[in-house]
C-alpha cells in the first residue's frame, strides 16, 4: 500500500469499538482499491493515548481514538462540553451539534492550534453510568462516595460538584479497589464496566447516564496534510460509515453487557423523570461555578444548546 | 574533610536530587492514603505528581547508579576473550555507551521541543511537561560523566548491601 | 519483516553478549531503529523510554525497594531473620525456603515480580549469604520465587489478561490459586534436595525448646505484624497494593525509631541505595518497553503468530508450539506488553481448539514469567543480578536446575487443566 497509517485505540478486540474498526479497515482497503492501509493496535498495544496523540503532533502516521475531555487539553478547551455532566438529552441533540458550523470551527481551531484533526465524531463510545457498592439512586447519595473517574481536571471538577469524592486511580487497579471497598464506586458506560467484570464486585447500577460519551478518530494534521483529497476522502467517509456500524453494535452490547450484571446479581435503577431532573440540577453547579475556570468561551453552554436545536 | 570526601559529595548531588524525589513520592503517595481513607476526601493530583515525580528519580540517579556498580551487564562472553580483545572490546563498549546516551539526550531536547511549540501542561495541577521532563537531557550528559569517572579512572563508591548480624558486630569489636 | 529490525535484533544480543550495560544495549538497539527506519523521529524514542520509564503501575518497584532497604537499616529485617533463623534451624535450606513462602504470602499484593525479587533482593540475600549460602544461590531463589507472584491473587497480569480478553477476573483470579501453589510447593521441595547437596544443612538436629522460641519470636513481633498490616490493609480497601509499599516504608520507619537503629545518616544511605537500585531496575524496564513497542509496531510477534497458529491443526501440538513461542517471546517482550500484543491473537484460537480459556490464560502467564528468567533478556535475571551484584554467569550456571524444574511445572500445567480449572468448577 502507497499509505499505511497505524491505528492505536485502548478497547479489547471483542468490544463494538474494535469491530468497527475493522471495518473502517475494511472500508478503507476496498475504497482505495488496496492504496491505503490501515493496522490495527486493539488494547493500547501501540501506546497510551496521551503518547499516541504526541506521536501525531511529531507528524507520525498515527490514528488514536480521544474524547472531549482529552481534546480540551490540546489548545481547544471548548471540547471538554462533550464530556461535561448532563450536557445532551439525547444522542440525536449531540448529532446535531456534531454537524454544526459550531462544531466545523472547532475541529478547525483544533487543527490549528493543537496540530490535531478530527476525522470522525460520530461514534458512540456509551451512556457512562455510575457502578458502585452502595446504592445510589439520588445525586445526594454521592456523598461520601469515593468514585474513581478519568483522570483530568475536568472530571475531577464535575464530579465533585456533583457532590461525589472523586478520584483518578489506574483503571487496572479498580477490581481490586472496588473489592477491598478502597473506593466505592467507577463510572463508565455498561459495555466497559461489564468488560472489566466489575460486576463481580460492586452491585449497584444506577443509569444517570451523566455523559453520552461519543469518541472522536483523530489524527496529527501535519500527517493529514500530507494526503492527497482523495485519500482524505477516503479516510474520513470509511470513518464515518464504520461509526454507524459502531453504532448499530453498541445497542446489543449494551444489551449484553446489562444481561452480564444481572445475572451477577447487580441491581439496576432506571431513573423516573423526577430523579432523572434531580440529577440535571445537580449538575448545574459545574456550569455555573466552575466551567469557566476551566478556560471555556464566554457563553459555551448556550451556544451548543443552540447548536442542538433541531 | 579529605579532599575525596568532598569529591565524593559534590558528585553526589545526584543522589540528593533523587532522594528528594523519593521521599516526595512516598509522602505524596502515602498522604493521599490518609486523604482517601481517613478524611475521605481524595486528592485528584496524586497520579499526576507520581508520574512526574518518578522520573526525576529515575534520571536523577540513573548516573549515580553507575557509581555504585547497580548497573547489571552479562559479562559471560567477555570474561572468555584473552586481555588484549577486552581491551578492544572495552573501547567498542565505551564508544557504543558514549554514543547511545547521547542519542538519548538529543532525542529528549527533540521531545522538549515538542512541549515547548504546544505548551501542554499537566491536566489537574497545570504543571508544564518542560519542567517535569527537563531532567532527562541533563541526565544523560551526567551518565556519561559518570561512566567515564567509573570505566576509564576507575572510581567507585561501594555501597554496603550486607546488614552486619549482631555476632558480627560483635567480632568486629573484639578485633578491634 | 523490516531488514532494520532485525539488524537492531542482532545487534543488541551482540551487544548483550559483549558487556554492555543492559540498559544502554537495549537502548541502542532501539536508537539504530529510530535512526534508520524511514518515517520514525528521535522525539518518539525519548518520548517511548521516558513513558515506560514513568507507568504508574510499575510504582511498586521503587517503593518496594525503599521497604525492602529501610527494613535493613532499622532492624526490622534482622529482627525477623533471627526469629525465622530459629524456627527453620532444623529445615534443610531454611532461610531459602523462607524467601520462597514470602514471595507467596505476599505475592500477589506487589503484583509485579520484579517489585517483589528487588525487595526480597534487599531484604534477604545478605541474611541468607551471612548464613553461609552462596551469592549465586540466593539470587536464582529470590528470582524463581518472584516468579509465584504473577500467578497469585490479585496479581495485575491476571487483571490485564481477563479485560484484553473479557473473561473473569474473578474466576482468573481463583484459576490462579493451584499453580502458584503447585509452583511454590515444587519450588520448596526442589530447594530442600539442593540444600541437602550443597550442605546447607539443618543447624540443629535436637528439638528446640519452647522457651528459646519464644526467646526469638518475641523481638520479631512488631516486623512480623508488617506482612499482616500490609495483606490485611489491602484486604480490608484501606489502600492500594501500590501504596502498601509506603504503607511498609513508613512502618518501617517507625520501628527504627522505636528501636534506636535508625540514624540521620542511615537514612541518607538508605535513601541512596534506594534511588540508585530503582534507576538500574526502571532504565532496563523503560529500556526494554522502548523495544518492546518496536517489535510490536512492526508486526513481528503478531506475524510470528499468524505464520505459527496458521501451521497447526492438533490442540497438544498448538499448546506446546504455545510454551516455546511464549517463553522465546518473555524474553525480550516484558510480559505484560506481551499478553496485550499477542494474547487477543492467541487466546481466540485456543478456544477454537477447545482449549478451556482460563486454562490457557495460566498457561500463557506462566510462560512470559518464565521468559523473564531466562537468558538473554530476561528482566527478572537482570534486576535481581544488577541488586545483589551477582554475576550473570554465576546466576545462569545455578539456574540450570531450575529451568529443568520449571519446565516440568510448565508441562504439568499445559497437559493437566484441573490444575487451574478445579477450584474454579468449586467455586463457581
Ligand atoms: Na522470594
Ligand atoms: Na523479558
């Protein structure tokens, strides 16, 4: 193949994720007529992503998988709002805001600044839902729960104001943790608690779901720029269709994944409106207090909302 | 103070950077126990602060090491050839350690470089990846210092690994 | 297969075989990589060696070393040495047998054997060589003990295994049980013939008296109850098998003081040998993560692979095909890195063969522990060497009889699975 490009992303082979991206292989190779090809790195084997994104910005031939969060520390604060608490009520608002003007400037402003560019945003990576040792059904019973959350400031922020002790602890230590009760709780979507089998140590699932987590593809601009229009084509169009694919898998793994703690004996609360508008308001005073500190526009919150009207 | 006491102080301030650093660590991480469990308030830096703080450790003493021989090299083959190819060996072996830790250092600069066109900072406590990783070019031009010191003049500083037993100590004494 | 790759292979057992520092060998194996591989930059092999070199999952290794070498300096060690001294005074080989159960009480709690073997290094080579017992010989104990870690519970590897490959971590974790007992067991019984060989013979054959028991246990009281804190702290979720090592370092302290063997300048020295044994180990870890990562972007152990399970079609022959490539493979891939590469491309065709995937798991981890024992690169053999200053010669001269043991402990666990699988039909 005239371009090889090797894609790094941390999920295991049996996740939807993985399977896509696959296909987004596939897809490229059948495209390209054999031209392009893409290689593959399923759990972290190329590298953590931090490295990953380095190596992108030195101009190397990699693609890696990032969120909001992640994205928001590379010059562009403003993508932390994909991983900010309650922000979407549904996937179809964050589409929305996914094919806005808003969100093209973004990406642009990312590519500029953070040497970064976006190739595809249409990838749910999953509803991220509280697991934990004691039940948890209000935001009020975050108190005193210490919950291991992704390591940045962003959701370190979040989740206090959500009234939670949040911590950062490696996700390969939090079986363990979880089982000795060093913390009582983990957050993440149902497919990567259920992979994990945290089931097997903490019994209580509450579907908040704080964050529609969706991922972004990315790659180093300097490396894109390389790519004749074609190719970028190519590139970003198989993305795309991958993530539908993504899509159509993540439904039934979540199925999957939720019949795996059920039969491990965990108890699922499902939130009425009520409770569901209990949380919405807690998460508020992250919007309200410490958002801005966090270097977002003026604003940020209204325009993306606006961004989501249909 | 002879004047290899003095000697032996100034090269180690290695060893103190380092040291520094190690406690640092342990504090930090041993302080965030206390947080979590007794105050059930967490720190969200802990991981952060371990891994930059690890490094200056690592490189902090990497050129120490050298000092104190911890060092590890199979030397099975070597120990085979007559004198005269070891001393060629030795040369080669000089030249390959010379080269590499400096390829080393450079390629550090080079990653610096990187920092410094996209200023990333650390996530939670904003620290710049220039000052946690400024170390590494420094150490690699203190390791070949050191290998040099140790290969071709020979200085070492043996460190005591065996803890003396009580009916030892007390030999010693009666020996006088 | 890229022509630079293998020149950088060649090279660095050259330079291994040549007394080149390990570190710098590997090192340089890499740099040639960077240099002449088209497409790759020298920002990457800095960023690839200063990233292994900083995990926070390998943090283990220096506070264990720190433990391991404050427990020397205050007493504690020698407390503790004393007491066992007595109590395994009528045992062939005491002291090793000692080095041998640690490693499995405390085994899973480090998670890595390399944390484990650096303390143990610190801790009980020179108490076993004040006993008469040859430098070489207590290095090869520390290290083949270290290697019982990884397969107790709640050892990391375990964890890292399940996730890749979505299987329990809970039934992993009690697959885990019977071959690291079965090791240990083997290990113990094996010990006892060398010592009996070597005349590290029992120092008393008449029955020791209570009273001069007690005599011994009573000192070794408060050090004895830093084992229990730190199993019983990460049992209970006070911390974290990786903070238990501060945990241990500043009990350890305490003591000291309580004992007045602590001094300002023993805890320089202290602090010294710490930083200094911690360098050594982690540059070889950051070293060999940076190769690793080489072999890895190439697509040579995934090849390698392919090219084997595509060539097989009976389950005896793809386990023992298996054993071989997993341990050549340990040798110069840290196992971990190992089972993230290769275990997604392996595990699904042991499954195919009817293989049970948690048998095959234990297998697997059994033999990248192995690859780290064994030369030309094996980490376990340079870490515990570079601590104890035991010449490599000297170590793999002793090893012999214990690749022979280990090698039958690997058919035992390939060819038997209710080994592993027992407990786990038991339990769940
Ligand atoms: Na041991
Ligand atoms: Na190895």
């Amino acid at each position: 193949a005239d371009v090889e490009i090797n894609v790094g992303f941390e999920n295991a082979v049996t996740e939807p994720c993985s399977i896509a991206v696959e296909k987004w292989a596939e897809l490229v190779d059948e495209k390209s007529n054999g031209t392009m090809k893409l290689n593959t790195f399923p759990n972290s084997g190329l590298g953590k992503k931090v490295d990953l994104i380095d190596q992108m910005v030195m101009g190397q031939n990699v693609i890696t998988v990032a969120d909001g969060a992640f994205l928001a520390e590379y010059g562009v604060p403003d993508f932390g709002i994909f991983y900010a608490p309650f922000m979407f009520d549904s996937w179809d608002e964050e589409w929305r805001v996914v094919d806005s003007d808003w969100y093209q400037g973004l990406c642009d402003e990312l590519a500029e600044k953070g040497r970064i560019r976006v190739l595809a945003s249409n990838w749910i990576y999953g509803a991220r839902d509280i697991l934990s040792t004691k039940k948890v059904v209000l935001p009020e019973d975050l108190d005193s729960l210490k919950l291991r959350v992704s390591s940045n400031d962003l959701s370190i922020t979040s989740f206090t104001d959500l009234g939670a002790n949040a911590l950062g602890m490696d996700m390969g230590d939090v079986y363990q943790a979880l089982q000795a009760g060093t913390i009582d709780a983990v957050e993440n979507p149902i497919t990567s608690l259920a992979n994990r089998s945290f089931q097997e140590v903490a019994k209580y699932l509450v579907k908040d779901e704080h964050i529609l987590a969706t991922s972004m593809w990315i790659c180093g601009e300097d490396f894109y720029s390389t790519l004749t229009d074609e190719q970028k084509q190519i590139l970003t169009e198989s993305a795309e269709e991958a993530g539908l694919v993504n899509n159509d898998l993540y439904d039934q793994a979540t199925e999957e994944a939720e019949q795996l703690l059920v039969d491990a004996g965990v108890e699922i609360t499902e939130l009425t409106d009520e409770q569901k508008a209990a949380w919405i308001e807690a998460g508020q005073k992250f919007y309200n207090e410490d958002a801005a500190g966090l270097g977002w526009s003026e604003g940020l919150y209204d325009t993306v909302k606006a961004a989501g009207q249909e | 103070m002879k004047k290899t006491d003095k000697k032996a102080m100034l090269l180690n301030i290695d060893v103190v950077i380092a040291s520094v650093a190690m406690c640092a660590l342990v504090l930090a991480t041993f302080a965030g126990v206390i947080a979590r469990y007794i105050l059930s308030k967490p720190f969200g830096w802990t991981e952060e602060v371990q891994a930059s703080l690890i490094v200056w450790v690592i490189f902090g003493a990497a050129g120490a090491a050298f000092r104190t021989g911890n060092h590890a090299a199979i030397e099975i083959f070597y120990d085979m050839f007559p004198a005269a190819i070891r001393k060629i060996l030795n040369v080669i072996i000089l030249a390959i350690t010379v080269i590499t830790i400096c390829y080393l250092g450079y390629a550090s600069l080079e990653y610096l470089k990187l920092f410094a066109t996209t200023g990333r900072k650390t996530s939670v406590l904003h620290w710049s990846y220039i000052t946690i990783y400024c170390i590494v070019p420094i150490s690699c031009l203190w390791q070949i210092f050191n290998f040099v010191l140790t290969t071709i003049f020979g200085y070492s500083e043996q460190e005591t690994i065996e803890s003396i037993t009580d009916e030892e100590f007390e030999e010693a004494k009666k020996k006088g | 297969m890229k022509t630079v790759v293998i020149i950088s292979a060649i090279c660095l057992l050259i330079m291994l075989f040549m007394k080149v520092q390990v570190y710098v060998a590997v090192l340089a194996a890499s740099a040639i990589y960077f240099i002449f591989a088209e497409g790759t930059n020298p920002a990457m092999f800095a960023q690839l060696t200063i990233s292994g070199a900083s995990g926070i999952s390998l943090l283990a290794i220096p506070f264990f070393v720190m433990a391991g070498v404050f427990m020397n300096y205050t007493g504690v060690t020698r407390r503790i040495m004393e007491c066992c001294s007595v109590l395994t005074s009528r045992m062939y080989g005491g002291l090793a047998q000692v080095n041998i159960l640690l490693s499995t009480l405390m085994g899973g709690l480090s998670g890595s054997s390399l944390a484990d073997a650096a303390m143990e290094c610190k801790m009980l080579v020179p108490p076993m060589e004040a006993e008469g017992y040859t430098k070489a010989f207590s290095t090869v104990i520390t290290a083949a003990s270290g290697m019982i870690v990884p397969l107790i519970p709640p050892g990391t590897g375990l964890i890292i295994y399940a996730c890749i490959n979505n299987i329990s971590v809970g039934k992993l974790f009690v697959a885990g049980i019977g071959p690291g007992l079965v090791l240990s067991v083997t290990l113990m019984i094996f010990t006892r013939f060398v010592a009996k060989n070597r005349g590290y013979m029992p120092k008393r054959t008449e029955k020791i008296p209570a009273s001069e028991k007690i005599a011994a246990i009573k000192p070794a009281i408060l050090p004895m109850l830093l084992p229990i804190i730190i199993i019983g702290g990460v049992r209970i979720g006070i911390f974290t098998a990786t903070e238990a090592g501060t945990v241990a370092i500043v009990y350890s302290l305490l003591l000291g003081i309580l004992y007045h063997e602590m001094k300002a300048s023993d805890f320089l020295k202290g602090c010294k040998e710490t930083v200094t044994t911690t360098a050594s180990i982690m540059m070889i870890v950051a070293a060999a993560s940076c190769f690793s990562w080489i072999l890895t972007k190439e697509q040579i152990p995934q090849t390698m692979a392919a090219w084997m399970t595509g060539h097989i079609a009976n389950k005896y022959i793809f386990l023992i095909i298996c054993n071989i490539f997993l341990i050549v493979v340990g040798m110069f891939i840290e196992g971990n890195a190992s089972m993230i590469v290769l275990g997604p491309l392996l595990h699904p065709i042991a499954v195919a063969f009817g293989i049970d995937p948690i048998h095959f798991a234990m297998v697997y981890i059994f033999n990248c522990t192995i690859g780290a024992f064994t030369p030309p690169m094996g980490t376990l053999m340079f870490v515990t060497c570079g601590i104890t200053k035991c010449p490599t010669k000297e170590f793999i001269k002793e090893a012999i009889p214990f690749y022979i043991l280990f090698a039958v402990d690997m058919l035992v666990l390939t060819y038997f699975p209710p080994l592993t699988t027992f407990l786990v039909d038991l339990v769940y």
